[in-house]
C-alpha cells in the first residue's frame, strides 16, 4: 500500500511548479521597479543649523547673579551643616520625638533652608534655558546649560549630605 503513495509523490511536488511556471505569462504585475519608485531615491534637503553665538549681554549679568547667589547658599550650607551633625549624632540613639531627635530634626530643617538661593537660581536658568529654546534663540545656550549643570551638582551633593544626615536619625 505504501508502493503506490511513494510512486506518486514525485507527481504531486510537481503540480505546484507547473503553476508558478505557467503564471510567468500571465496578467500578474512584474515585481520589476516602475518609472514613479525611482521619484523617492533623492536625498533630503540638507538642514543648517546656525552655531550658537555668544552669550548675550543682558544674560551675562544674570548668569553670575545666580551663580553669585548658588556659590552664597553653598557657603551657608556648608556653615550649617557641622552643627547640624552634632545634633543627627547626639540625636543617634534616642527616641522619636525626644528633645534630641527635635533638636536634629530642627537642624536638618535649617541645612534644607540655606538650599533656597540654589534651587532658586537652579529654577530660574532651568526657565530660561527652556524659553530661549523654544524661541530658538540659541546664542549663549552653551553657558546656560554649563552653568545649569555646575548648580545640578552642588544641589545634588547636598542632597546627598541631606540623605546621609536624615538615614542616621531614628524612624527615617
């Protein structure tokens, strides 16, 4: 019984490719590029983008206003914080809500307190670079930014201190 499938196998394989052969004469599209696929193979026009100039007068004097400003909070900070780690290390051991551990907390909330010049000039040139963007006004962006990662990073060092100091209080 197996003899005759086997015998005709051959002859079913070969019905399919008669049909394919028969279809290159038929009415099917070629799949040979047309006049109109060869209009898309153009470049796009090359977009120039103008360097950035220098930073504009007016600017200047309000970038070394906030860095002045961001340079005086971390002076303050940096006042603030040995005693505030004298009152996180004496408040080390003893309960929430003691007299020690509100004495820590007060002083951590003081540290946080000399931050505001920073995060203030951090937010007003984080304002300004996103207006002067938006308006494509690009002359001195490379200032802004630099100093706008010069007071990201004072801000996240103290962050940092911040964290430290507030892990070493109980219940945090």
């Amino acid at each position: 019984m197996m003899k005759p499938i086997l015998a005709i196998l051959p002859l079913m394989a070969a019905i399919p490719l008669s049909a394919c052969a028969a279809a290159q004469g038929g009415d099917y599209p070629s799949l040979a590029k047309r006049p109109v696929e060869g209009r898309f193979d153009v470049a796009p026009p090359s977009v120039v983008v103008p360097s950035p100039g220098p930073l504009p007068t007016d600017l200047a004097g309000r970038l070394a206003r906030w860095e002045s400003d961001a340079v005086g909070a971390q002076q303050a900070f940096a006042r603030e914080r040995t005693p505030t780690e004298a009152a996180v290390t004496a408040a080390g051991g003893a309960a929430i809500s003691s007299e020690n551990w509100v004495v820590a907390q007060q002083a951590i909330s003081r540290l946080q307190a000399t931050r505001a010049p920073l995060t203030d000039a951090l937010a007003d040139i984080d304002r300004l670079y996103l207006e002067r963007s938006i308006a494509e006004s690009v002359d001195g962006l490379p200032e802004i930014y630099a100093l706008r990662d010069k007071l990201a990073a004072m801000l996240a060092a103290q962050d940092n201190v911040l964290a430290g100091l507030e892990r070493q209080l109980p219940g945090q």
